[in-house]
C-alpha cells in the first residue's frame, strides 16, 4: 500500500450529502426563528420553526431514498432537532410571554416562568437521546415502527406554539385579547406538552404509516388535498392551529391502537 493511497481524500457524492444539506438548512431555519423573535416579529418566528419541521421530513425520506444513512448525518439531524425542536420553541414562547410583562410590576416572576422552558428544553433532549438508543436496537416489528414512543420533538414543538397560533387568530378577526398576559396557562400547557415528550405514550409515526387508495377514489383524495391547501393559503394558522388540535386528541387512540397492536 503506498503513502498515496493511504492520503487519498475520500470523496463523497452531493446525493449521498444531500440529506445533510436538508438538516442544515432546517438547523438555520429554527436558529432563524429566534432572531426574529427578538424583534417581536412572532409570525415569522413562527414559521421558522415550521419551515425546520418541513426539512426534518424532508432529510428522512431522502435519506431512505437515497440511502444516505451515515453516523455523522444521524448525529447532525439529532443535534439540529433539540435546537430548532427544543431550544428555539423554548425561547421564541419565553419571549413572546415576557414582552408584556417586561414593563410591569409581575416583571420579578420572569425568572420563575423560565423554569417551565427550561424543564422542556430538557425534557426535548432526553426524548432525542432516548429515541437515538431506542433506534440502535434493531427490531423488526412493524407494528413498533407505526408509533413514536412520547410526542416527537418536532410534533412536540408545534403544541408548545399553538398559544401563539391560537393569538394570531383572535388578531385575524380583530379580537383584542392578549393571550400573552396569561402566562400560568402557558407554562402548564408547556410543563404537559414536556411529559408528553418523555412519557411512555405510543403516538402515530406518520413517516411509516402506509395508506393505499382505491383507483376509483384517487380524484378525491387529490381534491381533498386541493381543498386542504386552499385553505392554508387562505387561513394559514387557522389550518395549522386545527392540525395541532387533531394530533392532540389522536394521542390517547394511538397508545390505544398501538396496544391492541402489540398483544395481537
């Protein structure tokens, strides 16, 4: 063996990286959130972290494509999700409630309301690390792979939100109440959705689930789906507020279904 071929640089292709290119560019989206929430621009803070929730589904399915599984890429979209999935939905909330009561005499409470982020910050981290350890063990039941154990970290993101989405609707019908101002019920929706996170629940893994589509009602799902993006066009957090609600209450019939699954 000469002392080239032990130096030669091994190269990689631009499919093969391409997975961790859709990580990256989620990372800075969720990274992005952040600034714009300290500009109090809480929309765009907003769909930030959605615009990383996209890219987490889009650097799976084109790792499985392309089969570009790596440790390093596994690594890399595991680091970019507590970011974008736990420390900037964390701190873009703890803004958004803090902006009110930054000029008021409550202003001390600020550093007790921190905790709550703080705990699902945390709780976003061990989901992760538990999913890593989970995801060595190679099991080849099907039915485990349909269900997540715990709320996943981007699913998990989206609910913390939905107090902000819930605001931007009472705004878009030009209702002045200040969800904001009610900090308690945001950290105890937050404090649920960090043990939903950790808890032992079965909830749906979408990225598995198969649905297979009779012929002869093909034109329907695709009008459903023509419908569907209409609507979030037109109500965009409308649409996403009520997503948020559906996957919420599907919670305790996953765990159902994921147990009937597993003694049958």
């Amino acid at each position: 063996m000469t002392v080239e071929s032990v130096n030669e640089t091994k190269k990689v292709s631009l499919t093969k990286l391409l997975p961790n290119i859709f990580t990256t560019i989620g990372l800075c989206s969720g990274l992005t959130g952040i600034r714009y929430a300290l500009d109090g621009n809480w929309q765009y803070a907003v769909l930030c972290i959605l615009v990383a929730a996209c890219f987490d589904l889009i650097d799976g399915l084109s790792a499985r494509l392309l089969k570009a599984f790596t440790p390093f890429g596994a690594e890399l979209d595991s680091l970019a999700d507590t970011i974008s999935f736990g420390v900037s939905p964390a701190i873009i909330t703890f803004l958004w409630i803090r902006e009110p009561m930054i000029s008021s005499e409550s202003r001390y409470l600020l550093e007790w309301y921190w905790i709550p982020f703080l705990f699902y910050a945390a709780c976003n981290a061990f989901r992760l690390a538990r999913f890593n350890v989970m995801h060595l063990k190679k099991s080849d039941s099907t039915n485990r792979k349909s269900y997540f154990t715990g709320v996943p970290a981007p699913a998990a993101a989206g609910l913390v939100m939905m107090p902000l989405g819930f605001a931007f609707i009472l705004e878009r019908f030009g209702l002045d109440i200040p969800i904001s101002s009610y900090p308690l019920i945001i950290i105890s929706w937050v404090f649920v959705v960090s043990v939903l996170m950790v808890s032992n629940l079965s909830t749906f893994s979408f990225r598995n689930v198969r649905f297979n589509v009779a012929s002869n009602k093909a034109l329907i799902v695709l009008l459903a789906v023509c419908l569907g993006v209409s609507i979030f066009m037109k109500e965009t957090w409308i649409f996403l507020f009520s997503l948020g609600c559906i996957y919420f209450v599907s919670i305790p019939f996953s765990h159902i279904a994921a147990k009937k699954a597993i003694d049958s």
